[in-house]
C-alpha cells in the first residue's frame, strides 16, 4: 500500500494565496517526514478552488525540499500548454530529481483557461490524444517530429533525455538517475470511458477522481484491463499497473469529529472554489451542493479514527485492486490541523496496512 497526498493549495474563504501555498509546501515536507510515498500537486487557473498555477513549478521547489518522497502532478492539464514544453520540464524534473518525479496529465474542463492560453475549446474536446502521444514520443524518443492536426513541426533533438545520466558529480543530485533508465512515469486522469480506452492503449496508469466510490473505480479499472489487453499489452503489464485512487483523508479520535472538522470547513472552500470557475463558451453548469459533497467524501474515504482509516483504504483496495493513494490532507483549510492529520496518516494508519 503506497499512501501520498492531494495537495490543492487551496485558499479557504479568509485566506491569502500565500497562505494556502504555505501550507502546500509544509504539508509535503510532513509527508516525506511521517513516511508517506508521494505528493500529488494540481494544476488550477483564476480560481482560489486552488491557487497552484504551475504543478511542475511547484514540483521542482518540492523536490529540492525533499529528499526520498515522490512528487507527482495530479495534473498538468495538457490543453493549456505545449506538449513539447512540458515534456522537456518532465525530464528535466525527473533527471534532476534522481527519478522522484511524475507527470499526472488530464484534459481539464471547458474553462476561460483555453481563451486565455490560446489552446481554443477544440484542444479540449479533440486535442488530447495528439498531446499526450507528443508527450510520450518526447519522453521515450533521442528525436521527435510534430505530424499531427495541431502541432506540426520539422524533426529536433531531444534534449536533455529523459533517460540520460546525469552528467556532473556522482553525489550532486541524491539518488541520481542511472544510465539506460526509463524516463519520468506518466499518469492520465480518467473520468470517461473514452479516457480509460485511451490510457490503456498506451499501458499508461490512471488516476481517479476522489469524487468516484469504490464500485465506479472498479468498473474503470476493469474496462482499462479490458482495452489494455485488445491493445496487445501483455499479462504483467495489464496486472501490474500502478493506477492510483484520490480520495480525503481527516484522523481523529472518533468518525463524528473527523467528519465535523470537514463539514465545518471545506463547504465554504468548496462554495467559493467552484463558483469562480467561468466557462468558454457560457455552457450551462450543474453545481454540487458544498454540504453534500463534503458529506459524500467523508462516506466513502479514510474520514476517522486511524482503524476505520485503514480498513477503508484496504476494503478500496480489495475491491478495485488500486493500492497507491492520494488524499487531500487540507481539508480544514488550518495549517496545523493539516500537519497533525499528516503525521497521524503516518504514525497511526500506516502501521495498520503493512
């Protein structure tokens, strides 16, 4: 079982970005500190839902400040940058890193980002298989021509590699890459069948939003078995994919204060969060009630003491066959709260899943 966190650098109503940045950045160095596997950082544009505009940015401060922890963005929303871009960040984050680095990719939504970047609501709805496939032959070719619909550009250079040594003292970089190493692991986020088709066709593992209960997870994870193997991929490939499951996480003595803590808290976030987010093209949008979502989440998540914590994250796992985790630790919005909710993750329910 491989438990990380969701980190949203979300601004609760009263707060500041630096506030919320702030705590991102404690909660990652508590994470590698309480002996937790990852931290997954998200991408969001013009709204205080998150104020993290650059997961790879953030990325790099993260993976300077650590030493053994994964770092992972959880995702670079692909419609809103050049493929190619943010593939050579990928490598270079990965090299530099001594491979703690992932690169979690998604299509985003129909928001005023695709205006703003220029990338047009056609790279939303079509433009996300051509990206990710550049994405790909970026990080696993020595040099890559842009022969598609959106990005066409004459054959260059790779540079660096993603699976380049280091070059420089051995000791420059902890745990520097090693000559013939893969490149940076890729993630896609799934939310429809059409996107799991396209992770599996690509054996690429996928990431599940913490708005999905443990039956959906598994019916996503059994059609990307499905699709994986239509697709050629072989027996321990399509048994052996690491797809990792979002969810929230609040430990406490008793599940009515864990819980309390959440409904007390995330509903104005949430409220303030999503009601910024502004549409391309004015589509109409169903949004959640913040009470009862918050109260969603804490049904189907490690919301708790640590043994409810755990016996929820194993019954996920037996049921989806998922067993790597990222749970958004900042659910009451305070700073020492999140700390706490961390160090007891890894103190009190970890020990209960080895």
């Amino acid at each position: 079982m491989r438990i990380g966190t969701f980190v949203l650098a979300a601004q609760f109503p009263g707060q500041g970005p630096g506030e919320a940045l702030h705590r991102a950045v404690r909660s990652t160095e508590a994470a590698e500190e309480s002996g937790l596997d990852s931290v997954w950082l998200a991408e969001h544009h013009f709204v205080p839902y998150g104020v993290c505009p650059s997961a790879t940015t953030l990325a790099a401060l993260l993976l300077g400040r650590t030493r053994r922890i994964r770092v992972g963005t959880a995702v670079s929303v692909l419609p809103n940058h050049h493929p190619v871009a943010l593939a050579e960040q990928a490598a270079l984050l990965h090299l530099t890193s001594g491979g703690r680095f992932s690169l979690g990719v998604g299509r985003g939504g129909p928001w005023v980002d695709l205006e703003v970047f220029g990338g047009g609501l056609d790279a939303y709805e079509n433009g996300f298989p051509e990206a990710l496939g550049l994405v790909l032959d970026w990080l696993r070719e020595a040099r890559v021509a842009g022969r598609g619909e959106r990005f066409g550009f004459r054959e260059v250079a790779v540079v660096p590699r993603a699976d380049e040594l280091l070059e420089g003292p051995a000791d420059a970089v902890p745990g520097a890459s090693v000559p013939g190493a893969s490149g940076p692991e890729v993630v896609v986020a799934c939310t429809s069948p059409k996107s799991v088709r396209l992770a599996a066709r690509q054996a690429l593992p996928m990431l599940l939003g913490m708005h999905c209960g443990d039956e959906e997870k598994a019916e996503m994870v059994a059609l990307w078995r499905t699709a994986a193997r239509e697709a050629g991929h072989p027996p321990e490939v399509v048994e052996g994919a690491a797809h990792v499951s979002a969810g929230v996480a609040q430990i406490a003595d008793g599940a009515r204060d864990a819980t309390e803590m959440l409904v007390k808290a995330m509903p104005g976030w949430l409220r303030q969060g999503l009601d910024a987010h502004v549409t391309v093209d004015g589509r109409h949008r169903v949004m959640r009630d913040p009470v009862a979502y918050t109260e969603l989440l804490c049904g189907l998540h490690p919301v708790g003491p640590p043994q409810l914590a755990a016996d929820r994250l194993a019954a996920t796992a037996e049921r989806t066959g998922i067993t790597r985790f990222a749970l958004l630790v900042e659910g009451t919005g305070d700073l020492a709260a999140t700390e706490e909710n961390v160090r007891r993750l890894g103190a009190d329910v970890l020990p209960l899943l080895t």
